[in-house]
C-alpha cells in the first residue's frame, strides 16, 4: 500500500514541479523546481528497480543543471554584488526546497522496502541491470558511446569558446619574446660600495 502512495506522490510532483518550472518567473526558483523535478523523476525510477537511471538522474542531470545554470550567468554578465546581496531573501525558499528533497529521499527509502508497485513482478534477472549495462556499453555499443564523448566534448569547447572574452588592460604572455631572451641580457653582475645600493 505504502508503495501505491509513494509512486502516486512522486508522479504528482514530478508534475507539478515541471508546471512550476514553467511559470516560476525567477530564473533562480525555476532551476530549484527543475531539481526537485528530477529528483521525483528519480524517485519513480528507484521504485521501478532501474537504479541507474534513478542514480543518472541525480548525479549527471542535476549537476548538469548546475554547470548551465553557471553558464546562463556567465553569458548574461549578472552583477554578483547583487545577486548576492539576494541570498537572504531566497533563503527560505531554498530550505523548503531541500525539506522536500529529504522528505522524497526518506519516503523513497521506506517505499523500496515495502515491495513492488507491479501486482505481477518480473522474475529475477542473474545479474543486477547496471553489470548487464556496462557489460553492452563497453562491448556491443562501444563506438556509439565514444561518439556520444567525443559530441559531448566539442560542446564543452564550444561553451569555453562562447564564453571566452578578451580582456585589454592585461599583457598577453609573449612565448617566442622570452625564449628568444638571452641570459647577458636578463642579467646583471653589480659590485655596489659599501652602505650604497643597487641601481637598476
């Protein structure tokens, strides 16, 4: 029965933290519900029995959601003075967030031991999905999955290219200058007199 509830709960706010994302008109709260959406999301897929993607929810998504969000407000420019200074009001907002976050991790928890949410479960599998996975990851979709790195590798380039501003008040590192330098010229054998120092 618990089990019934749990998923109904999830499913429930897995929707309305996507409507919320939505219609949440600061940018700060949407990325807070889109978590919290993803969290559900996980929830719903911890009780199904797929726990890799339940964990691939929390620790690729999530912090991908963290990396854009870093990238929103480095490409808008936003004054950190005042999105700082914005911290205490958020505040609170951000602590109810993370309440509804331990309330879904403990219900989740609860809910996986109390049984299947399936009236006729599946029999058994001989090895866990996430060693059937690797093993087909790492064997029959080998080339995909290196083509999937190598995509997700030139647009991280593209996010540093995009990002990348040339600044004018700072002297460029001039690599062919200082190998090119020759030591009689970087150094100096000076014999001062007593109590005078050097000039330079």
């Amino acid at each position: 029965m618990i089990a019934v509830i749990s998923f109904y709960l999830f499913a429930a706010m897995t929707i309305a933290s996507a409507v919320l994302v939505i219609f949440a008109r600061n940018p700060v709260h949407s990325v807070l519900w889109l978590i919290v959406s993803f969290f559900s999301a996980s929830g719903l897929m911890l009780m199904t029995g797929a726990e890799f993607i339940a964990l691939l929810l929390v620790i690729v998504y999530v912090g991908a959601v963290a990396v854009l969000f870093l990238f929103v407000v480095m490409m808008l420019d936003i004054d950190f003075a005042q999105l700082r200074s914005g911290f205490t009001r958020n505040l609170p907002f951000g602590l109810l967030i993370a309440l509804v976050l331990l309330a879904e991790i403990i219900v989740a928890a609860n809910a996986r031991g109390a049984g299947s949410i399936i009236a006729d479960k599946p029999p058994e599998a001989a090895q866990p999905n996430i060693v059937a996975l690797g093993e087909a990851m790492y064997s029959r979709f080998l080339f995909p999955f290196e083509i999937a790195g190598l995509i997700l590798l030139v647009a991280m380039i593209g996010a540093i290219v995009l990002t990348h501003r040339s600044r004018g008040d700072v002297r460029g590192q001039k690599i062919s200058k200082q190998v090119d330098r020759r030591p009689q010229d970087a150094i100096q054998n000076k014999q001062p007199a007593v109590g005078q120092g050097v000039k330079l």
